[in-house]
C-alpha cells in the first residue's frame, strides 16, 4: 500500500461496529466459562485491532485512549498482542497510573510524602499544608506518606486534623513509620524496632492522629540489635489486631527483607529510588520486592528536590529556609555530601539534562523524573514530598505522561552518564542503613 494511502484514516465507527458485531454473534452460541471468556477475548482483540488501526494512521491519542479504556494502565503485563505492537510503532508502553494491592485494593500513582511539612525542609506553614493536604484529596492524590519521626508526631497531627473532616479519612491510603525514637537526653533519635516500641509507637502515632489508624504501617529504619523476625511478628500482630491493614519495612537489605518475608505478608518496601538514586536496582531490593509481590514506596524520588532545577546552588536551600541543624546527626540539605556547594555544582550537570529532556517533551524535569520512576513498573509508588499545592498538583500531573521506550531509554543514559558525585546521606545517617 503506498505511504499516502495511510494517511486518510478509516471510518472508526464502522470499524468498531464490524468488530462489536461479530463479537455478538459468536457469543450467544456460547456458554457458561466458554461464553464469557470469549466475550473477554474477543473485546481485547477488538481492542488491540483499533489501537493498531490507530496507530498505523498515525492517531496516536485515539490508539492511547482505546489502551486506556480496555487495559486501563497496567497493560504491560497482560496483553502481549499489544506489547509486541507497541516496541513496533514506538507506542507509549502505557504508564501505570495505579496500582493494586494483593486483595484488590487500588492506589492512585504518583503518592505523596508529607515529611517536609514538618521537618528537614524550610519553616513549618501549617495553614498553608493543611490546604495541601485538602487539594490532594481533592486532586485524588490520596496515598500518604508519614512518620512519627517528623516533628515528631506535628507531621500526623496535622495530617490527622485534615483526614478528620468531613469524609476524608475514607479517601486518604495513609502509610506511617516509626523506628526512629526519639531521645530527649541526647537530643537525637535511635533506631528502635523493639516488639515492645512496635505496639507502643502505634500506640503514640494513633494518638497523634486523634484517634484514626494508619492503613500501613512500616519500620522506619532496621534495627541491628533486634532480629527483624521479632519486629515483624509483632507488626503482625498488629495487623491482627486490627491496628493496621499492611505492613513494611524501610531502608532493608534484600536479605533483612526475606527474612522478614518468610515471618509474614509484607506489604511496602520504602526506600530512597531516583533517577539520582538506583542503589536499590543494584542492591538486589527491587528485585526481591518484585519477586515477592511487594509495593516500592520511592522516596526522595525528585533527589530532595536537586532534579527539579530548582535550586540553583546549595546556598538555595538556605534561602528556601532549611535548618541549618536539626539534631545531633541531622543537619540541612547543603550539607549532605551530594549536596554541598562543591558536589552540587558537579553534580548539577543531570539537572540540566532533565531540563533539556522535559522541554523537549513540553513538561517539567519534576514530572519528567517521576514518570520515568513510574514507567519503571507498577509495583513503584514515588511518593515526592512538597509543602506547596502548586508543586503538588504539578507532580501527580506527572501521570498524564506517556514516554515511549525511547524516551525511558534516553532518561536512562542521561542517569547512567551522570552518576552522582557523594554520599546521598550525611556520614551518621549513613552508617544506619541496613547495607
Ligand atoms: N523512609 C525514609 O527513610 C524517607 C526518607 C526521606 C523521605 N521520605 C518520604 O519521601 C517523601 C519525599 O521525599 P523528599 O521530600 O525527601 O524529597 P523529594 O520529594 O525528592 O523532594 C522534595 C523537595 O522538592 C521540592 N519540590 C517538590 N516538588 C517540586 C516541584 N514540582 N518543583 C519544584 N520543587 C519541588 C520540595 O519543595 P517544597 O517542600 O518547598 O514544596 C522539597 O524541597 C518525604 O516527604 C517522606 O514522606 C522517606
């Protein structure tokens, strides 16, 4: 057929009757399991017909759409047909924009973490975080992330303040941590993953949160001194209880998490996952969550805000407010080691190359970031954190955007040739993780 041909695109309609047609008059003459896999079958193959008609002549958005509507996001792993058609044509291999849980639940990508509302970055505005929180919902944006640890316990009053008008606590997915003790003497927090601090830190969280439960609960970080099994038996007992729905850890090693998985269920795994961050690609973590059926929450999944472009040096994130100590071991982002003014300038290269990615495809090198993280499966939830409702409704945008293989393989090669220069935490932060 010659090229020009291609371009005067069918009747649809009468395609899509042809194809209705003859998918009604097979199925009455079938019965029972028969009858209705067939029925399936047949609307798949319809389906997988117009998105090739579609994309033969070149109606890229009709051919997204009939994905959409037919294999809603996570298409990828169900429908071979189409996939062997997509790396064909270059078509966008259909970004998750949701996740389901074992039992059916579904979560809306991308997530949200609330941390920076009440530690590590700039002041504290909570009138200003509680409309944050208000627009998530509003947005659909509803899969929190929280931790005692920040403010210790400010960050789950005012979640639990919003969560506690009207409806809101039916519309919210809300993940808490604890793990990370707070020690008045010291003035610093330690890790405890005590069964005993397990039942008592919920205990501490659902107050905070006036009273409503959190729906996962996770070990913020892993405690050497208590063997896992005996942290997790006791998360499960409170999934028993009634306390918690899921459970998870955060910050594991791929062997801490199969120990802990041959204990119980586990839920989420929370680790830090960026296009600046793939330890967890190469530490075997991913590969055992995926393995295991397990949710990725993806933190920090915007390098604490370095590949937005944002901040132009080191300095910024004083400007932007940034403690300048927060305790004994946690001081500001400009002094992490990936982030101080001589790494930040050498690291900044990346930054550029988002922006010269995300221009080209017409969004931000925040969005282009968290697509990609997205793109990676839909066992990822980026959980980016922002005080401001501005960049929130900028990144959950972030699932309207369709990379096609090319594009995820070109962010790939910017990622791989700019491998950050220093340590993602300070040296004490560092020494806590389970590695
Ligand atoms: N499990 C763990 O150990 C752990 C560790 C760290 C974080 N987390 C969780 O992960 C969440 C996200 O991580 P994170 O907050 O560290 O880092 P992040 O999401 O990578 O970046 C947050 C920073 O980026 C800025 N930002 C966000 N969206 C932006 C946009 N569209 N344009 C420009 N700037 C933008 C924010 O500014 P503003 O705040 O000014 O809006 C903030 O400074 C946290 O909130 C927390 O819930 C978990």
């Amino acid at each position: 057929m010659p090229a020009g041909a291609l371009r005067d695109p069918p009747d649809t309609t009468q395609v899509s009757g042809l194809l209705r047609m003859t998918r009604d008059a097979v199925a009455p003459h079938m019965h029972g399991a028969i009858h209705h896999s067939l029925v399936n079958l047949s609307s798949e193959i319809h389906a997988c017909f117009l998105i090739s008609v579609y994309s033969v002549y070149e109606l890229p958005s009709l051919a997204f759409r009939t994905r959409r509507l037919h294999f809603g996001r996570s298409m990828q792993r169900a429908s071979p047909p189409a996939l062997n058609h997509r790396r064909r044509f270059d078509l966008p291999p259909t970004m998750p924009s949701t996740t389901r849980l074992a039992d059916g639940t579904e979560l809306p990508l991308p997530g949200f973490g609330a941390m920076g509302m009440s530690f590590a970055y700039g002041e504290k505005n909570d009138e200003q975080s509680k409309k944050t929180l208000r627009k998530a919902i509003e947005l659909g944006c509803t899969v929190w992330d929280t931790a005692d640890m920040y403010g210790r316990g400010h960050n789950e009053q005012i979640i639990g303040e919003v969560l506690r008008e009207g409806e809101n606590r039916k519309k919210v997915f809300l993940i808490d941590k604890f793990g990370n003790r707070w020690d008045d003497e010291k003035k610093s927090f330690y890790v405890d993953g005590s069964p005993e601090w397990t039942i008592e830190a919920l205990d501490q969280s659902i107050k905070h949160l006036g009273g409503l439960y959190p729906d996962a609960y996770l070990l913020h970080r892993v405690d050497k001194r208590t063997p896992i099994e005996q942290t997790v038996r006791a998360l499960d007992a409170l999934r028993k209880e009634g306390k918690t729905k899921y459970i998870g850890l955060s910050e594991c090693s791929a062997e801490t998490l199969r120990r802990a998985a041959k204990e119980a269920t586990i839920d989420f795994v929370e680790v830090e996952y960026s296009p600046w961050e793939l330890v967890m690609e190469r530490n075997g973590v991913l590969d055992a969550c995926k393995e295991l059926g397990i949710k990725v929450l993806a933190y920090s999944p915007l390098g604490r805000g370095f590949l937005t472009g944002r901040y132009k040096s080191a300095e910024d994130f004083k400007k932007d407010g940034d403690f300048e100590r927060l305790t004994r071991y946690w001081n500001s982002r400009q002094n992490w080691p990936r982030l101080t003014e001589e790494n930040f300038q050498k690291n900044y290269k990346i930054v550029e190359e988002f922006e010269r990615l995300a221009a080209k495809k017409g969004c931000k090198p925040s969005q282009l970031a968290l697509a990609w993280l997205m793109a990676q499966g839909d066992h990822i939830i980026p959980i980016p954190g922002t005080k401001s409702e501005k960049y929130l409704v900028e990144n959950f945008a972030a699932r309207d955007i369709e990379l096609s293989q090319a594009e995820i393989d070109e962010v790939r090669k910017v990622i791989d040739d700019n491998a950050p220069v220093g340590d993602r935490y300070p040296a004490g932060a560092m020494a806590a993780l389970d590695q």
